[in-house]
C-alpha cells in the first residue's frame, strides 16, 4: 500500500510539473530577448530617432519637432548632393576593386602556398599588426611618404627619373584611394582567407587529376567555392567607404567630397536635421548595395 501511494504522489508530482513546463517556443524568445533588448536599444533606436529628427524643422537657433519634407528635397534636389553621391560612389567601386584583387590573392597565398599552420597564423598576424593602431595614424603615415618632399618624389628625383615632384601623390583623388586600399584591405582578407581554408583540398586534387591547369583549377574550382567570403568582405568594404569621411577630409586636402563628409559639415554647422535625411538616404543606398550583392551571392547556400 505503501508503494502505491508513493506512486500516486509521484505521478501527481509529475503532472503538476508539466502543468507549469515552459513551451519550447516561449524558452527560444526568452533566450532571444536579451539580445534583441540589446540590438533594439543601440541599433534600432538610434536608427529610429534619426529618421524623426529627419523630418524636423532647424535654424540658428535651434531644432523645433515638426514633420517636413523639406530636407529630403533639399537633399535629393540639389545638384552638389548628386555629384557627391556619385563620388562617394566612385571611391567605394575603385576601393572595392583594389581590395578584393589584392584581398584574395594574399589570402589564396597564406591558404595554399603555405602548409604550416602555424607559418600561416604568424603571416596573418603580421598583416594585422598595423591595425592595432588608429585609422588616424595609419593614414597620416601615407603623407611624409607621398608629400612634395616625401620619401617617392625625393626618390624619384634623385634618381633623375622625374624632373619635378609628383603634385597629385597627395592631397588627391589618388591619395584618398590609396590610404582606403590600406584601411580596409584586411576586412577583404579575413572572410576569403576563412572560405578558403574550408575548402576540401581533395576537390582540388581531382581537378589537377583530371588534366585542369593551375588556372583552369583557380577560375573553375577555387573562386565559385571562395564567393561567400568575397561577398562578406565587399559587404565590409563597401559599408566602410560609404561611411568615410575621415580618410576623404585628410587625404584630399579638401580637395574631394564626400557624402559622409558632407554630414559631418552639416552637423559641424547645427543642421541636424538635413544631416539626418542624408544618413537616411545614405542607408537606403547602402542596404540597396548590400541587398545586390546578396542577391548575387546567396551567402546562406554557399556556406
């Protein structure tokens, strides 16, 4: 009798526990929400609060809550903001070239010349070394090298090779894509360099075996398997140059725009609420590039 009725209170036991089980649904949300608490707080609200400000009136003396739409015509009706736009767009597609060109072949150099693995960590490391300083410091580094009387034009004109420094290695389109190249290179390296060593060397293997040439291998096998690490560095790059205003000011000598650097001026002048529109626009632009580039790549198939 005594074994049945501690059964009985076990039995009850149990189903009172399943009485207040937590669905398997409500345990993933409620793993979730600190996360999205997080994310909603210093993402989501900021995005939000910019996109109210966009809509509000200014002057010189202050920000009044209104909605208008003035600033979006002013922003998309203005001549200056289009050729700045095209610019902006002008250095990301010439950065996004230079980056993914040098990006993957260093990172096919570090994934299949070199075997050791720790070799490949050491190399690794050593290109990430300079990004342990600012991105201020490195890209002042460029102007005692690409001044007047840097260290290329003292060069070049010792050696009798020009008669004259070289005006346009600094303080130029040139010296804006160059210090950008350096910036943001690493960003391009580490996703490829990742994809590539997921790679099956077998598959290489059959190629070579099957009579394909060391091109035939890298165009037909290496470059389709390493298209979701060249997607998620271009996604880098490209969020990163559109961004840009630091490397734009400094490098051109404010000879150059930006339509980053536009928005730092109009906040530098209290006009928040245009500068505001123009992040808008500028995310749209941005999430546009992003999408494209999903689209061509579908990053979730590949991996």
């Amino acid at each position: 009798m005594a074994t049945i009725a501690s059964s009985d209170a076990e039995q009850e036991t149990r189903k009172a526990g399943r009485g207040f089980a937590v669905p398997a649904w409500a345990v993933a949300y409620l793993q979730a929400t600190p996360l999205f608490l997080i994310l909603g707080f210093f993402f989501l609200l900021p995005i939000a609060m910019i996109g109210v400000v966009s809509f509000w009136d200014y002057d010189f003396a202050g920000l009044y809550p209104a909605f208008l739409t003035t600033n979006y015509t002013d922003t998309l009706g203005s001549w200056v903001t289009w050729k700045t736009y095209l610019n902006t767009l002008k250095f990301t597609a010439i950065v996004w070239a230079l980056t993914l060109f040098i990006g993957f072949w260093v990172a096919y150099f570090l994934a299949f010349h070199i075997r050791r693995t720790s070799t490949q960590m050491i190399l690794f490391l050593v290109c990430t070394v300079p990004f342990m300083t600012s991105n201020i410091i490195r890209m002042i580094s460029w102007i005692p090298v690409l001044g007047r009387n840097g260290l290329v034009n003292s060069t070049l004109v010792e050696m009798g090779l020009i008669p004259k420094p070289i005006e346009w290695l600094l303080y130029s389109d040139f010296a804006v894509v160059l210090a950008m190249v350096h910036l943001y290179t690493l960003f391009m390296v580490t996703p490829i360099f990742n994809t590539l060593m997921r790679i099956d060397r077998s598959l290489v293997e059959a190629a070579r075996d099957a009579g394909a040439s060391g091109w035939q291998v890298l165009w037909n096998v290496v470059i389709p398997l390493a298209k979701p690490g060249m997607a998620i560095g271009s996604i880098f790059v490209v969020t990163l140059v559109m961004a840009d205003f630091s490397t734009v000011q400094v490098m051109s000598g404010g000879q150059s725009a930006s339509i980053a650097l536009m928005m730092k001026n109009q906040m530098s002048l209290l006009q928040y609420p245009a500068a505001a529109a123009n992040a808008v626009v500028l995310l749209i632009v941005v999430l546009l590039m992003v999408a494209a580039i999903l689209r061509i790549v579908d990053i979730r198939k590949e991996l």
